[in-house]
C-alpha cells in the first residue's frame, strides 16, 4: 500500500487545481526521483478514492537522498533498523489517515450535498494535509487534549484482528448463496431483524467454513516446505545409524507430518431428519444385536381351510361367539404374535365392535404374548368408546394375571374415571401415580382439573391449577374457563373473583363469555348491584350483551322484584339496538306468570313462537304453573309431559314450585306422584316451603296492587 503520510505530508503537494486539472507529481520540484514510465503502479488505495487512477497513472519513483522517499525505495545497508521502526510506525499512520478520510468523506458530503467529487477531494486534501502538519509537529496532543499517550500508534491488535474480520464478512454477506438463502426467507414470509440475524449467521457459517479450508491448504503447503538440506540430513543419519537408531530416526521423521485441526464440538450424524447422535441410540442397537431381530417378522400365508375358517371369523357378527372359530384357527394356523396382530389390524378396520371380543380372547392365549401396553391399550379403546365397565374388566383381568399395571396404564384408567365422572376412582388413580414416583403432566392435570369441574368440585380443581403454576405448566385458557363456569353454576363468587383476577395477571384478556358468567354468579347470589356492576364493565369493554346475557339480569331483578330496574335496562337496551330473544321472553314470561299477568305472558309466548327456536326448558316449567293454576289440563299435561321427560334438570326449588301449582289447579294424582320422585331424590320440600310462601305472598300483595291501580 502506497504511504498516506508521505504522499500528503508536504504542504505543496496537492491542492484543489492540481486535482481539477488531471495534473502530475512530476511537475513539482519536491520530487525530482518522479519520471515518466511505462510500468503501471498501483493508486493510492489509503485515501478509498480520493485519487483518481489517472493521476498516479504512468508513475515511478526513484532513489532519492531527502527525507520523504517512497517505501519501495532501495534501502542503504547503512541504516537498517531506524528505516524498519519508521516503515512500522509509518504504516500505522497510514492506517489512521485512511479512516479518517473515510469518515470525513461522508461528514463534508452531508455538508455540501451540491458538490461535485472533484470539490470533495479539494477539501479532504486540505483537511489531510493541516493533520499531517500537525502530526508532524508534535500537536495532536494540544488538539486532542494531553491526557492522550505518547505512543498513539501502539494501536491493539485484536482491535484491527476485528475490523479484518469486518471487512472479510462484508464480502460473505453479498455472496451469491448469502444472497439466494437471503431472497428465500424473505418470500417464505422472515422479516425485520430475524432476517437481518439468519443473513449474517449465513454469512458467519460461510467465513468459518472458507477459513477451515484456508487452514487445511496453509497446512499442506507446509508440510511441503521441507528444505532439501534437512531432507539429506535426514537420509544420512538413517544410514549411518543402527537398527535401534534407524527406528528412532524413522520414528522422528514420522514425529514431523501435520495433523489436521480438530473439530469442536460433538458430530452428529441425522438421516431424514432423525437424531441418531443421542447415546439412546447405543442401546437401542446392542438390544437389537442381542435378540438377533433386525427386520420385523412377516405374518404367515394363509390358504386352504385355515383361509376359509378366517373369512368365517372376518363375517362374525356381534352378538356371536368367536371362541369355536378361533380354537380351529389356532389348530390350523399354529399363529405367533404377528399373526395375531394381523388378524386383528383388519379386525379394527371392518368391525370394531367384533375387534374388541376377540382381542379380548387373544390377551389369554399363550402364543400372542401379552404384555402390559396391550392391556391398556385395549383398555383405552374401550373407555374412548364408553364402554367403562368393559375397561375396568381387562383391567382386572392383567392384575389377576400377574401384571402390574405401569404409570401409561394409571394414566389411562384415570382418564376414563374423569371422563366418566367416577371422581372418586379418578382420585384413587391419580394419587396412584404420585405414589409411584410419577410427576403428573399437562394431560393428567386437565384432565383431573376438568373433572372437578364437571363435578361441582372447582375448589379442588384450583388448587391442582395452583400446583401447576408452581411446576412451572402453563395453565390453558380452556381450564380457566371451567373453574369460573363451575363457580359461576354454584354462586360462589369469592372462587369466580379469584379466577377472573388470576386470567388478568397472567395476560389473558376478557371475553363476553367470561363477562357472561362474572354477571352469572352475582345473579344466582341474588346480588343486583354486582350483577350490574359487571354487566356495565363488559359494556365498557366494547362487547355488546347478547340474549342469554340480559335474560340474566332480567332474573337478578326478578328475584329482588325490582320490575322498575328492569323496564329501564329492556329500554336503555333497546335504544342501543338490542332484539329480546328467547331467553328474555322465557325470563319475561316467567316473571308474568308469578305476577299472575296470564293475559301479558301469553303475548310473550306469541313472541317466542315467532322467534323460530326452540324454547328452554324453564319455560315448560312456568307453562305449567301458569296452566295449572288458570285449570287448563290439556295445555297443563302436556308442559307436565316434557318436564318428565328430562326430569333430570329440575332443581329442588322446581319440584316445589310445579308440586303447589298441581295442588292449586286439583290434579291430585300428578301431585303424588311428583312427591314420589322428589323424595326418591332425596329432596326435602318442607325446607323450600317458607321462602317460597313469602315470595308468592310479595308477588300476590303487587299484584293486588296493580289491580287497585287499574
């Protein structure tokens, strides 16, 4: 590289016409060693452009006894060691110059955006040529402060070992496989700074690589560089030596050969995308070399009669029994495992119900081998299929022979009981797999915590919800949901507000359908203000209440008779765009009808049936009522009929209610016989019959009132 410093250290060396004009360094006096020449020399690379190549073009330099002569001069063997130390010291100078016109560059063209390039150089060999001078006068330290060192060019070497490697990197990020991995990322959808990241990590894996090989070929060429004077003194000494000698010799020489650089890190070995570097695999081959078992076995070729005693097996029905069948093809067939597993495979696909008898039958049979994953496998189908009892035989049957049943076999069982609804069992089964050194998973937690819920047990289910928190499992919004529907079912709202302020602080944002039930909660407590609390926030919160949502608050009001509140919510709802539904309407009617307003809630019932959808369950029971007490048996039977039929959703306070209304309307023997079940369900009346007399007695005295008022 041409020196910087000498090349602008004299104060008439170049100035903005010279460079203008195209001029030449011969035609200054300073240096008379310049002369015309045909050799090309290279430009002046420290200034990045700031010569043009027809200036130096054509140069050469020749001896020259003053003080700035050009590095390629020849050096007198006079002054060795100071040419050296100033060469040094020199080409750290040149580096420094060749960054700050670099820097400089950008500043002046920011500066002066009309400037031609001509005019930029002017001004960049005005600037160079004031820090030469000053350079050269001892004052960068009265520029730049006196605390800078005395040796400035002492610069690090790890600090230029980097900005090396900078500049080395730039040339891999705009290779052409840089490039073509670049433009596939982008079009795959990568953007923003995780592109920017994978393009210099390409670029990155690219250096490395070329500086590996650059290694192993610098490497080769010196193991060829042996000089021929050692390579005789080598031959001389193997053959004046001894045997002994000989071989030490031997050994010596070999001692020279370059071994290749070793690799850091483990290698892996993958094959379609399979890991096979895990130390897993070790054992898995030593197991497969002990049983001799490379390939699986092939099922043996069936024909003759042992073909047609299978196809009578395949045409089986249900209710048959496949024992006879099945002892004639062991006769014929002599089957193994395979065989079994064969027959069975096409069992499952053309007959599950005839797979699972004669899978059954297999798990006894000697030549199928059964083991335990067969067990519960063949368990698990059978829970997934709701066949519980059937689950819970095979089962038994592995523990009677003489099979323990492992965590997967635990953790099967307890599934089915939660699925189910046995909690107890599923309990029994869970606290099995702790006993057993297990620690429960995502699965087992939702599964457990899901069948709290279901059960009306959510105090439980948050307790295992706390437990995963402090194991570190993320808790799914799915199990958030069951134990706020679960507290919002039994009115617990101190449980609903822990839950609620446990999805906030974790991240998760409301929904209509969480809002939905913190209003349900406050409604079954009987709590209106909290109710509407809630239903103003979701308000707030942008969601729009839907049906079943005002039906609620409509059922708060009803059950505090606050008839006022609720016209003025109806309304305020309906200036906002809301249609009733059939909740409302169902909520309505239900409310008319303990009023005694029977000429109003038949209006709503036309409503309803204008709706086009199918009425709820509690409507039938307000029918009832309503029919009972105005003595209309047909229409009274018949909502009577359809109660009966999902007898199951009545509540305690229900039986009371549609029990006083058959009394009141005479049916005596519809009266004894809802006792009947009411008690077989264990249900105390005598309980309900305190808080409902003093509620109809309101409901009766308003009534009176409002007929006072007609």
């Amino acid at each position: 590289m041409i020196n910087l410093r000498r090349v602008v250290s004299l104060s008439s060396f170049m100035n903005t016409s010279a460079i203008t004009s195209g001029f030449s360094l011969s035609q200054y006096s300073y240096y008379p060693c310049v002369e015309n020449s045909t050799a090309s020399t290279a430009p002046i690379r420290g200034f990045h452009g700031l010569t043009s190549p027809n200036v130096v073009k054509g140069l050469k330099f020749r001896k020259h006894s003053g003080r700035y002569v050009h590095s390629v001069q020849q050096v007198g063997s006079d002054a060795p060691s100071s040419l050296e130390g100033e060469i040094e010291l020199d080409s750290a100078t040149n580096e420094f110059l060749s960054r700050f016109v670099w820097i400089m560059r950008k500043r002046l063209i920011d500066a002066y955006p009309d400037s031609d390039k001509n005019s930029i150089d002017g001004m960049l060999l005005i600037i160079v040529e004031k820090v030469v001078s000053e350079l050269e006068k001892g004052g960068l330290e009265r520029l730049m402060g006196a605390d800078i060192s005395e040796n400035w060019t002492d610069f690090s070497v790890d600090l230029w070992r980097t900005e090396k490697k900078k500049e080395k990197m730039k040339t891999f990020l705009q290779s052409e496989e840089v490039k073509e991995m670049y433009r596939f990322a982008g079009q795959v959808g990568i953007r923003g700074d995780m592109l920017r990241e994978l393009r210099f990590k390409w670029a990155r894996e690219k250096m490395e690589e070329s500086e590996f090989y650059e290694n192993l070929e610098r490497i080769r060429k010196e193991s060829m560089e042996i000089k021929p004077q050692e390579k005789v003194h080598l031959q001389k000494e193997n053959v004046g030596s001894s045997g002994v000698q000989n071989d030490n010799a031997v050994g010596e020489g070999k001692a020279r050969i370059v071994s290749l650089p070793k690799r850091h890190g483990n290698l892996k070995y993958k094959i379609y995308g399979l890991d096979l570097s895990n130390p897993q695999w070790a054992t898995v081959a030593d197991k497969i070399h002990e049983n001799d078992a490379i390939w699986p076995q092939e099922p043996k070729m069936i024909s003759g009669k042992c073909k047609l005693v299978t196809s009578k097996i395949m045409s089986l029905q249900e209710e048959d029994n496949p024992a006879p069948l099945l002892s004639e093809w062991i006769a014929l067939l002599q089957p193994s495992r395979f065989d079994w597993i064969a027959l069975l495979d096409e069992l499952k696909a053309s007959n599950s119900r005839l797979y699972f008898k004669i899978a059954e039958y297999a798990l006894t049979e000697e030549s199928f081998k059964a083991s335990t994953p067969d067990y519960s496998k063949l368990a698990d189908a059978l829970a997934k299929e709701n066949c519980i009892e059937d689950a819970e035989r095979i089962l038994k049957k592995m523990v009677d022979n003489g099979i323990l049943p492992d965590v997967i076999t635990s953790t099967i069982a307890m599934q089915m009981y939660c699925t189910s609804g046995n909690l107890d069992r599923a309990k029994e089964e869970f606290e099995s797999l702790r006993a057993k050194g297990f620690q429960p998973d995502m699965k087992v937690y939702t599964s457990m915590i899901m069948a709290y819920a279901r059960a009306g047990r959510p105090e439980l289910g948050e307790t295992l919800m706390r437990e995963m928190e402090n194991n570190d499992l993320q808790v799914t919004n799915e199990i958030y949901m069951a134990l706020l529907q679960s507290f919002a079912r039994r009115g617990d709202a101190a449980g609903a507000d822990r839950i609620s302020t446990t999805m906030q602080f974790v991240g998760i944002q409301p929904t209509p359908e969480s809002c939905t039930l913190m209003v349900e909660v406050y409604a079954r407590l009987g709590d209106p203000e909290n109710a509407r609390h809630n239903f103003d926030h979701m308000r707030t919160l942008g969601f729009k209440p839907d049906d079943k949502c005002v039906s609620t608050m409509i059922y708060v009001y009803q059950k505090n008779n606050l008839l006022d509140k609720a016209l003025n919510l109806l309304l305020e709802l309906e200036n906002d765009g809301f249609l009733a539904g059939v909740f409302t309407y169902t909520t309505l009617v239900d409310w008319l009808t303990k009023l005694e307003l029977y000429d109003e809630a038949e209006q709503l019932l036309d409503n309803i049936a204008a709706q086009g959808d199918a009425p709820p369950f509690k409507l039938h029971i307000s029918l009832c009522d309503m029919y009972s007490r105005t003595k209309n048996e047909k229409k009274a039977l018949q909502a009577l009929g359809v109660i009966e039929s999902k007898i199951d959703l009545l509540e305690p306070e229900d039986f009371y209610r549609i029990i006083t209304s058959l009394e009141a309307g005479g049916f005596i023997q519809d009266v004894q016989r809802m006792r009947g079940v009411a008690e077989a369900r264990g249900i105390k009346l005598a309980l309900f019959s305190t808080s409902l007399g003093v509620g109809m007695s309101i409901i009766s005295n308003m009534n009176r009132q409002s007929r006072m008022r007609r």
